[in-house]
C-alpha cells in the first residue's frame, strides 16, 4: 500500500482531511469543482475498496486482486459498452469524466493547495486507471451492483 497520492504532498487520509475543509474556504468556479471531483472519486473508491474504504493507494498483489474483479465485471474486452456515452458520463453535479481530467490539468497548473488537488486528483485518476487497465482506461463509473461485486471479492 502507498501512503502519498502520487506526488501530493498528502497521504489519502490526510488529503481527504485536507479537501473537506477546504470545502468551506473555496468559493464557486473550478476550485470548488475539483473539491467535489475529489470527494467523489473518493467515494467510489470506498465501494470498490469495500468494507475497509479508500485509505490507502493497494500495490502488489492487493492492486491485481482489485483490478480483476474491476475487469472481471467490466467484461472481457475490459470496456464498457461502446454505444454508451461514458466519456461524458458525470462523476457528480459539475463534471464528467472526461472534464475532471481537464480539470486535474488546469488545477495542476495553479500554486499553492490548488495545485496539490490537482496532483491528489491526477493519483487519482491514474489508480483508477490501473484498475480499469492501464493509462485512459478508467472511461466509465461502474453502476452500484457492479461496484458491490467487486468489493465482494
């Protein structure tokens, strides 16, 4: 397990902390897109962690076990179905996958806390990516008896 969220300066604990009070400090516009962005992605992760949430970023042989059965429930191909419009999928009320990737760029382009959001976001999406597998594959949110499947592992 990896205690930082790539090259945040923040562990999953801590960045989890961190965004929910920045939460009542930043005001309307990207910031404040990227906190919510965050705090879904997190959430999701809880439900393909399973029983123990997202506390840490799984390695080795945890890792595998966790983008099997993500693959596994995913379907051979390993994509979703084709026909569906999960590149513009929301990830919550502000922004679809595809713009919270845009939105992990532009934040990482910022100083300060919006920076390190923007690389907490990019861990993130680069995990995810793992899981679904490998760089861009993470394309589309699992529905909720997906998402039990794969904690049930």
């Amino acid at each position: 397990m990896v205690e930082r969220l790539g090259t945040s300066q923040w562990s999953v604990s801590e960045a989890r902390s961190m965004v929910a009070q920045l939460r009542h400090v930043a005001g309307d516009g990207p910031e404040y897109d990227g906190i919510e962005l965050f705090t879904s992605l997190c959430a999701y992760l809880d439900q393909l962690h399973g029983k123990a949430g997202f506390d840490y970023v799984y390695t080795g042989a945890r890792r595998q076990a966790l983008a099997d059965a993500v693959r596994e429930v995913r379907g051979p191909s390993g994509v979703g179905d084709p026909e569906s419009d999960r590149l513009v999928q929301p990830v919550n009320a502000a922004v679809t996958l595809v713009e919270g990737r845009e939105l992990v760029t532009w934040l990482e382009g910022q100083s300060g806390w919006q920076q390190d959001l923007g690389r907490a976001l990019r861990a993130l999406y680069t995990y995810l990516d793992q899981l679904y597998g490998g760089p861009g594959a993470f394309n589309e949110l699992l529905t909720t008896f997906e998402r039990r499947r794969v904690a049930a592992r």
